[in-house]
C-alpha cells in the first residue's frame, strides 16, 4: 500500500577516502560516483536513489569535511557541513579503528549540533578482526550518541543491506520521488566528466595533484544513433603537469582515453569517438569564476 511506503533523504559523511561513494555505488548496485585512493575525490552533491518495496531513499553524496584550503575546499566543505540539516538521515562513515583524531572530532562536534538521526557506519570490516569491531564500536560510543551503528564493508558488500533496513526505520512515510528505473539526478554530461577525471586520478596515482577538472566541450549522438562524439578538456594547473597528462609521445593521455571511453560506453550504451585535450589554468582552484565554470556553483547551496 501506498500509505506504508517511505521515502526521504540519507546523507553520507565522512573525512575524505573512508570509503563514501564506494558505498554510495555498492548500494545502489551501480556506478555514479567516481572513486580513487586520493582524497577529496568527490567534489559535487550527487543525489543517487534507491528503490524497493518497502521504500524510496535518496541518497546525498557530499565533499569530504576536511580543513578547508582554498576556495574550492570552502565550497565543498560548506556544502558537506549544510547538508547535515536538511536531509532524514545522516549517514557518518568511519574506518574501524579505535584511535579517534581530530578530524573525527572535529565531525563529532558538528553531529552533536543537529536533530537529525546518525547512523555510524564502520566500513572496511574486511580488513579487521571481528572481536576488533566490537573496540571501535566501544570507542565511538562513549564520544556520541548514534540512533544506529553498523559494520559493513562497501568494498565487498558485506552488511551493505542492514545499512539500507537501518536507514529506513528512519524515513518519513510518502510518495516516491522518483520513478524505479531513476538511479541518479545527475545530468550525463557530469557524470562521462568525473568518468575521465577518475581515470586521470587514478592513472597518475601520485605524479599530479588534485588540481584537475574536465570540461566537456561537446557531446553530440551522431545521427544514427550508434555512436557518441565527446570532446573534453582535461584542467590542469601547471605546465609540468600537462606533459605528464600527455606523457610520451602522447601515450599518458590516450591510455586516459581508452580506460574512460569504455566506461562511458557502458554508462551510454553506444560506441563513444572521445577526444581528449590538456589546458593548463593556473590557481583555477582559487578563482570564483573557474570554479562555477567547472561545475561547482556555490549559489546552490548558499
């Protein structure tokens, strides 16, 4: 029956690389959010949804809260930090260890100032002992209070379906938002861009830093349908990491485009003609306008 249907907001929060848009992806059962072993990989709001029988839950992917930087890492910190109000469910994903540093505490502090209820998520527990689990449980409880704490492991999927019935104990009875088939909010242009800059993040592992964004400058079926044009450009912020996109003879950037190319066909469901370039924009992380024009618009949540 309609009127024992539920439906709300879950927010996932956590210091940067716990893990969040892997399990973000475990749970919906597909991926929607880009993931790699370097923080602040998420840079957006991504609204994911999960439907079932007994409920509607979409889920609120934010920025890592971390100790802010530059302007870019003031916008996502902000945006973490307001959505803690607005949602049913709060989602806070921790690694399972006993030791809770200034980071976790720094996230306690903001937990004890709203109403909304928080679930502890332990993720990676198929990296520790069992009977270790039971000390982090311990540990976190005598810093804050939980509505729920519950191991899983996004990597593998362990327990990811006791965090889907603990969230909904928690939603509000309503409508769908969504319809079944919706998995994501997100427009395809944004996703096939954090598709590339995944591959670029994670292809350069240490050699670049964070300061990359993708603009897609077009992105056109051809008439028949069966194939895909997408032209992008990769934002860098200094010459010597534009060589090291590019690499060899150009052999960096097209390993870049073969990796995203074959995820973006999946995504589409077509064949993909990708063609890839390298700006480089100094400090783009600082300026307002770089920011915006890359996708990050802080007038959406100010």
């Amino acid at each position: 029956m309609e009127s024992q249907f539920k439906s709300g907001f879950a927010t996932l929060i956590g210091r940067p690389n716990v893990g969040k848009s892997t399990l973000m992806n475990q749970l919906i059962g597909q991926k929607i959010a880009i993931t790699s072993n370097k923080p602040q990989t998420t840079r957006n709001r991504i609204q994911t949804v999960y439907t079932d029988e007994e409920g509607q839950i979409i889920f609120v992917d934010t920025p890592g809260i971390h100790k802010a930087k530059n302007k870019l890492g003031e916008y996502m910190v902000n945006v973490a930090e307001r959505t803690l109000n607005e949602v049913d469910v709060i989602l806070w994903l921790v690694e399972p260890t006993t030791f809770i540093g200034a980071g976790e505490r720094h996230i306690i502090e903001r937990l004890k100032k709203t109403k909304t209820p928080v679930i502890l998520v332990i993720n990676k527990m198929d990296t520790v002992r069992r009977e270790f689990i039971l000390e982090v449980i311990s540990a976190y409880k005598e810093v804050c209070d939980f509505a729920e704490i519950v191991p899983c492991s996004a990597f593998t999927g362990e327990n990811c379906g006791e965090v889907i019935t603990c969230i909904m104990k928690y939603l509000p009875y309503g409508p769908k938002f969504y319809g079944d088939d919706v998995v994501t909010d997100q427009p395809e242009r944004q996703i096939v861009a954090e598709l590339i800059r995944e591959k670029v993040l994670r292809l350069m592992e240490e050699e670049v830093p964070h300061g990359i964004a993708v603009s897609i400058e077009s992105m056109k079926p051809r008439s028949h349908g069966r194939v895909t044009d997408i032209h992008a450009t990769i934002i860098c912020e200094k010459d010597s990491h534009k060589g090291m996109i590019i690499g060899k003879q150009g052999a960096m950037l097209k390993r870049i485009g073969s990796d995203a190319r074959y995820e973006i066909e999946r995504m589409l469901d077509t064949k993909v003609n990708l063609q890839l370039w390298v700006k480089v924009k100094k400090d783009w992380r600082d300026s307002d306008f770089l920011i915006k024009n890359f996708g990050y618009d802080k007038k959406d949540y100010s």
